[in-house]
C-alpha cells in the first residue's frame, strides 16, 4: 500500500494543465497543487457522488484533460457510473481510485469484500479500454508518465493506506479554503467561460 500524499506528488508532475477533482485526495492535493484555480476540490458530495460528477466535467470540456481521484466506498456505492463512463467514452477522463479497504470519513467500516475486490478488472469488464492496479508508490511511478499519455477513459486502481478519522464530521480541521461557489466561480473564470 502506499501514501496518499506520496502518490500525490508523484501524480503532480504528471498533471499538466488538466483539470483536477481530487475527490477523496483532496486535503493532501489542496496543499500542492500548482494551478489551484483548474482544481475541483467539491468536498464530499453524496456517497456515489464522485465518478458521476467527473463524467459530466469531462464530456462538458473535452478540450481539457480531466482527472478524478475517487474512492473505492464511493464506486461501490454507484457501481454502474462505470458502464455509463464507458458508454460515453470520453477521451480526457482519466479515474484513479484510492483504495484504503474501508469507509475512512465514517470511522473506519471495512469497505465489503475489500481483499478481494479487484476494481480494474470490474471497470475492464465495464468497458474500459485501458485499466491498471497498483499497490506500490514504486510500481505507480514508473507507469504514471505513460498513463497520462493515452487516451481515456483510463482507470487506474490503487492501495493506500487508510487515514480514518472518528471525529465528528463537523468537528475535523476543514481542508477547504474555498467554498463551492468559488471553486467553480474561480474555474470559470480560468477555462474563459461566461458565467
């Protein structure tokens, strides 16, 4: 398994210009992303929430890479988004899924069956052209160039290690220094599109 914020940096001289929803990475990327105004960060939207929101992102600007960091409880909860991804078969979504074998943000419940779900393969069988797994930051480096350089959809499985908090969801340090509103009115403003 590897860190979080270690495949973060990693991922972050890979980025480019593309436009990022760092999803369940998001208070580790928030602090090292060097084009915060081409950043997503949209806090937790309903479980399932994440995959469905990058699709709409990605078919909405097909001219600009876009890249998700997920997670596995996520897609469980709306498994068919990626059949759907697959249908509509956008060329710049790229859809990494951080894997911690449990729901982190709720305490910590193992995720079902997590040891043996193999999710590239599911996303393989979904329609996915191109479906990778790793469970090393080694592995993950030396593959994440060539990743970012084909043509999506792209899914990209990996093990990290679980962060659990078992504070009260209102109590946690907030990571976000912006609120929805401004994300998107500050992206908008970036991607020159009229509000």
């Amino acid at each position: 398994m590897m860190q979080t914020a270690e495949m973060l940096k990693v991922f972050a001289r890979h980025r480019g210009n593309a436009i990022v929803i760092p999803g369940r990475g998001g208070k580790h990327w928030i602090g090292m992303s060097d084009k915060p105004n081409r950043d997503l960060p949209m806090g937790d939207p309903a479980m399932g929430g994440h995959a469905m929101f990058g699709l709409g992102v990605a078919l909405a600007r097909p001219q600009d890479r876009v890249i998700l960091f997920d997670s596995e409880g996520d897609l469980q909860m709306s498994m068919g988004v990626l059949a759907t991804i697959a249908d509509q078969a956008p060329k710049n979504f790229y859809h990494f899924l951080l894997d911690n074998e449990c729901y982190a943000t709720t305490g910590g419940q193992p995720v079902p069956n997590a040891k043996n779900v193999q999710y590239d393969e599911i996303a393989r069988a979904s329609g996915y052209q191109r479906t990778y797994a790793f469970t090393s930051l080694e592995e993950f480096t030396g593959a994440i160039g060539d990743i970012m350089s084909q043509a999506g959809p792209v899914f990209v499985a990996m093990k990290v290690m679980p962060e659990i908090s078992n504070e009260a969801i209102g109590r946690r340090p907030r990571w976000q220094t912006r609120s929805r509103t401004q994300v998107i009115d500050d992206l908008q403003k970036e991607l020159g599109v009229a509000t």
